[in-house]
C-alpha cells in the first residue's frame, strides 16, 4: 500500500510539472531590422538535387547519367511562396516551397561581423529555444539567404511590402 501510494504522488508531480509548461515557449527576439521587416517572395532559389541514373537495354547497354548536382528554379507570382518578417521579431511563411520555414516563429539579424550578415531563427525543439544562422545580403529590394549545403545554394526573395 506504501508503494503504490508513493508511485501515486510521484506520478502526479511528474504530471503537474509536464502541464505547468507553457508548450510555445514565447519569448522576443526584439524589434526586427528595418532592412528586413516585411514579406518577401521567393523568386529564384537553388538546391542540391539527387542524381538520375538509368539503364536502357537493347543489343547493348547504354548509360545515361545527370551529372549536374544542383538545381536552379525560378519562381512565378502565383501561387505566393512568402516569408513575412514582423517588426516584433515573428516571423511567417507561405507556399509549399517554404515548408522548411513552417516550425520557425521567431528571428533577429546578426551582425557580429562587419562584413556579413546573418539571419538567426529560432526554433521551439523539447521546451527549448534554438538557434541557427542562414548569411544574408541585400540588394535594393532583393534578399538573397544562403543556407549551409555543400555547394552553392540560394533563395532569392523580392520584397512585396
């Protein structure tokens, strides 16, 4: 009886802690660069792609092979492929090509190092906030990201508001 009644309190504190904590884990990043605050449609980006091998059999066998690695796609005005920067450092994206996007809610702009600048997210991953960089660069109403991969890759954005 002594068992189950410790195993009883001890199961009810393990619940009340789990419940007590907030899930979404908000916090601020701070207000949002000016440069950047704003939705951004995605326009042109470039990503590894995986290679084509086939084989087509006749009287002799013939080898066809991509040997291209990456894929550059450019994007039209519809359907909207979006990343929209809030002033208060949330950030929100739209379009199925923004999909990476969907679990990052928060932002800021890194500017440790003079000559570059990153963008920092932020993402909720078991009670706690994480953050990764992505460099960035602007030019006129243009935002290119180019996140880490093992060759060139880029998302060229155009700003929409």
């Amino acid at each position: 009886m002594l068992i189950f009644l410790r195993v009883a309190v001890l199961l009810g504190l393990i619940m009340g802690l789990t419940y007590c904590k907030d899930p979404s884990m908000s916090f601020s990043t701070g207000a949002a660069d000016a440069r950047i605050a704003g939705s951004w449609r995605l326009i042109e980006r470039r990503f590894p792609k995986d290679s084509i091998i086939s084989y087509v059999i006749n009287d002799t066998t013939t080898l066809r092979r991509d040997t291209s690695f990456y894929v550059t796609r450019r994007y039209p005005a519809t359907p909207l492929q979006t990343l929209t920067f809030n002033t208060d450092g949330t950030l929100s994206a739209s379009g199925s090509e923004m999909s990476y996007y969907y679990p990052i809610r928060h932002f800021s702009i890194d500017a440790t190092y003079p000559d570059s600048l990153s963008l920092r997210l932020y993402i909720n991953t078991n009670q706690a906030n994480i953050f990764f960089r992505q460099p960035i660069a602007f030019r006129q109403d243009t935002l290119l990201i180019t996140p880490n991969c093992e060759g060139y890759c880029f998302l060229k954005f155009l700003r929409v508001r």
